[in-house]
C-alpha cells in the first residue's frame, strides 16, 4: 500500500503595503520535539506539535507580527500543574503510599498559554481579508471534562488608512459544575461556549507605527482595559 506524503502549503494576501503569508507543514517529528522540550526545559511538550506553521503579518518597512507556536510555548509556565483530571483525586488516595503517588516534576500538562504573537499561530486562523482592512483571531482552547473550560483569544485588526493596529487579548475561564445550566453540546464548540465563560482578564493595546514611516508599526502603548476583578463584575453585568 503507498501512503502519501504531507505537502506543505504556503498562502500569500498582499494589503496595501502590507503582506499576510500562512505557511502550514507537517507535525514535528518526534526527535525535534524532545530536542525542543529540553531547549525549553519543559518536561514534556505535546505530541501533536505542528512547529512550522507560522502566520506572519509584515509591512514592507521589515517590521510586523508573527504567530508560531513554539513561541507560543515558551510562555508556558512550566513550573506548575494547577489543573487536574476529574478522577485524580481519587486515583492520588487510593495510591498515597505507593512510590508513584507523587509528580516528580509537575508541569502544566494543559499547556495553557497568553501568548500574543511575536514582535518582528495550533489553533490559529487567518479570519478574513477584506478589501479596507483584516483581521486575525488566535485562539487557546482548554476542555479539560468534569473539569473546567478555558479561551485564550488574542485579536489584532487593522484599517488601511489607520496608522495603528489594535490588539485585544482575552481570557474566559470556568469549572464545569458552574456551568450545569448550560447544554452540555456546547462544551465543545468554542465560539458557543465563550459567552458563558466569566471574562477573567481583558487587556487591549494600541500598536503605533512611527512617524518617520507611513503605516508602519512600534508596538508599544499598552493599555489594560480592565484589572481581573472589574473582568468579573462586567462579565456578570453582560
């Protein structure tokens, strides 16, 4: 039986001075992906890991975004593993004098991350591209079952005769026991279930281009919209 091989593609959208290209390749191969967890110094990275695909957002002038997904790993904490599965608890009592009881080195298995592009994505998609402007959605998805949901979104937009981008990062987290009034199809469809998810942090920023280049970018002029409290309080307002 012949099996064929995976082709990379490669997509270019020119805007006005600016050009959007998604490269999206294979999965890493298992090699790469220990020599990149012990780069990291994580102790274990996923097995899945498309490394290669890369969103790129760059102005003519050099600069721009880029949205990949081992940088986006490198913002992990790997230091700590908050989340556990519904029956850990459980499995953890009935084995606490076993040798096996304790996690040697805890990591964040979830691999939750607030990455939000890198300054020159998987679950990454180029939205749209509109004739005035374009808009790009990253998205960290978390379900972990009998557990809790968790998104991750960070959204940059951009007007042709503006000379900024806008980026908005959000974080909406909750336990699934909160969410026993809503239908359990929902779960797992990311764009249904974000409205019922307490916002947890909002952050917006304003990335300005410089004077000396007609609309080119310096990314810099954050400005948090909210603190984690306030989040809250407007979420439960909504």
């Amino acid at each position: 039986m012949t099996t064929q091989s995976f082709k990379n593609s490669k997509q270019e959208f020119n805007f006005g001075p600016w050009k959007l290209t998604a490269n999206k390749s294979h999965i890493m191969k298992s090699k790469d992906i220990e020599k990149l967890a012990e780069e990291m110094k994580i102790h274990s990275l996923p097995e899945m890991l498309f490394g290669d695909n890369v969103l790129k957002v760059q102005h003519a002038g050099g600069f721009g975004i880029v949205f990949n997904a081992t940088d986006a790993l490198r913002t992990v904490d790997n230091g700590h593993g908050t989340v556990k599965v519904a029956c850990a608890d459980a499995w953890q009592e009935s084995r606490a004098d076993s040798e096996h009881s304790k996690v040697v080195k805890p990591y964040d298995w979830t691999f939750t991350t607030s990455y939000k592009g890198t300054l020159l994505g998987d679950n990454l998609k180029l939205k749209r591209v509109m004739p005035s402007s374009f808009f790009v959605l990253l998205r960290f998805f978390l379900r972990v079952d009998g557990v809790l949901i968790r998104t991750n979104d960070t959204r940059v937009y951009h007007e042709a005769d503006k000379n900024y981008l806008l980026s908005e990062y959000s974080s909406r987290e909750s336990y699934i026991s909160a969410l026993q009034n809503v239908p359990q199809y929902l779960f797992t469809d990311p764009n249904e279930i974000s409205q019922y998810l307490p916002l947890k942090q909002l952050t917006c920023e304003k990335l300005e281009f410089p004077e000396a280049v007609d609309n080119s970018t310096v990314f810099g002029n954050v400005q948090i919209c909210v603190n984690s409290d306030e989040a809250n309080r407007e979420s439960r307002q909504t």
